[in-house]
C-alpha cells in the first residue's frame, strides 16, 4: 500500500487482490492484464432501442431491458454545486483507487446485521435530485436509504471491479448520478449466451454521459455483473449512487420496522458521511 499524502492522489486503499496504480508504482509490480487469452464479446448498448448492438465483426444483436439512461438529469450549475459541497467534505481512500463518502446505515453483509450507528440522513442536497428521480414512472416510489459518493482519477487508476449489489439489504433499483466526466459502465456475463452461440465472457458498454443518470433494475441489477474499468477514467469522475431496501424490510417484511426507522432517518435529508 503506498503512503498517505493530503493530496488525494498519493495514497490508496487497495486491499486484498485490488489494485490501483499508486500501489502498483509503490511496490514496483508491472500491471497484469487477467483478461489475456480470455474469450470476450464486445457489445454496445443502444439506449433507444434498448438493444445490445455487436461492436466486432459478428451481426449479432440482442435485448438488454433494465437499463435506463436519464441524460442531462442535473445542470452544469447544478453540477458544480454538488461537486462543491462533496469537497467540502472528506473523501475517504477505498479500494482499487477510489476515494468515498458514505451516508448510510451500518452494515455487516456476512452477519446480516444492520444498525443506525452515526447514519443521520442522505445530505440536504439530494432532496431535490430524488424528487426529480420519482418524476419518471420508473422511479416514482423510489426511496433511498443509503447515497455512496465515489471519486475516480486517471492517476490513481480508479477503477471498480465487476460486481453485483447485494440484494438481501439493497432492492431493486440501483441509481447513479455520473458527474465531471463522461464514462463507460461495463456489464459482464462471464458464461456467456449459449442460445445466441456466445461461449465465452459478454460484455455490454453503456455510456454514461457527464450529469446523467444511470438506473439499473431486473436482469441488469441481478444477472449481470456491473465495473468501470481503469482505461475509462480518462478525467476526474464523480458519482453518486443511491440504493432502496428490499422487501425484507418494507411494510409486509421481516424487518419492517428497522425498514421505517432507517427510511425516517434518510429522508430527513439531514446528513453528514458516515
């Protein structure tokens, strides 16, 4: 792990097999490319037709519902105000290059166990961005219990593994607001679409612009595994994702009640990171 600096640039929080470049250059390691000899189909997602397109020579295309891009979901104003208030903020180094903010509950997702802690709401800022959110159909009782802010930079080699959410705590909709700069969300399907005659990885690329808003639900949230890769942070980026619970702890679930305490405190849009 290389050494901490105020800079935000000269320290990581890699941990484990992540890495990021700081800590490469630190332990003088070369970079390894684990996708080497790895069968992979490239594809494009095509917001309108919501298709994913073949980017090699193959004709294949196929849908790819439980997308939603929202472009221009926040001004250029708005933009720097909420880059501004993030700074105001620490960030905090996290794994692969990243650095966080958290406003959200306390959870340990191996033990099952969640408490209030220091959690005192999403930050004032977000109120207006989910009233906007619940405009859309798709998201009119969206209700976000946790917001993570993540800061990405080219010369810490942020990048962030492809993963799928937890669902037993987090529900159906992720929401992430992408900001500074333009990227790609790479969805992944390591054993690929045997009924199309894909053996091998799928990958789907979904461009988010900068200031819009990415919503992934259904197949796309708990089949298809979600990163940013290291070669598509070209330019600071920031993003905000915010998650709702899952039925467990909604009216009806198990844990309802924790599920209400939790929602009162969220949407009091009374913050601070956690």
């Amino acid at each position: 792990m290389a050494p901490e600096s105020s800079d935000g640039l000269a320290s990581c929080g890699c941990k484990g097999i992540r890495r990021c470049l700081l800590c490469e250059g630190f332990e003088e390691k070369a970079q390894v490319d684990a996708s080497e000899s790895k069968l992979v189909h490239h594809f494009l997602y095509n917001p309108e037709s919501e298709l994913a397109v073949c980017k090699d020579a193959e004709a294949v295309t196929f849908p790819f519902p439980g997308v939603l891009v929202w472009e221009d979901f926040i001004s250029v104003e708005e933009e720097m105000e909420l880059i501004s208030s993030m700074d105001q903020d620490m960030w905090n180094q996290s794994q692969s290059g990243r650095r966080k903010q958290d406003f959200g509950p306390k959870v340990n997702f191996k033990k099952k166990k969640v408490r209030v802690g220091a959690f005192s709401g999403l930050p004032a800022l977000s109120q207006n961005l989910v009233l906007r959110m619940q405009q859309d159909p798709r998201l009119a009782d969206f209700q976000p219990v946790e917001q993570c802010n993540l800061d990405y930079h080219p010369q810490r080699g942020s990048a962030i593994d492809p993963h799928l959410d937890d669902s037993w705590l987090w529900g159906e909709r992720l929401v992430t607001l992408n900001m500074l700069s333009d990227t790609t969300l790479t969805m992944s399907l390591e054993q690929g679409l045997p009924g199309l005659g894909l053996a091998g990885e799928v990958r789907v690329s979904v461009r988010l612009p900068r200031r819009a808003l990415v919503v992934l639900h259904g197949e796309a949230r708990h089949r298809w595994k979600h990163a940013i890769h290291r070669e598509d942070i070209r330019a600071r980026r920031v993003c905000s994702t915010y998650r709702e619970l899952s039925a467990e702890f909604l009216t009806g679930g198990q844990r309802a009640e924790l599920g209400a305490q939790l929602l009162g405190t969220a949407l009091s849009f009374q913050g601070a990171p956690v």
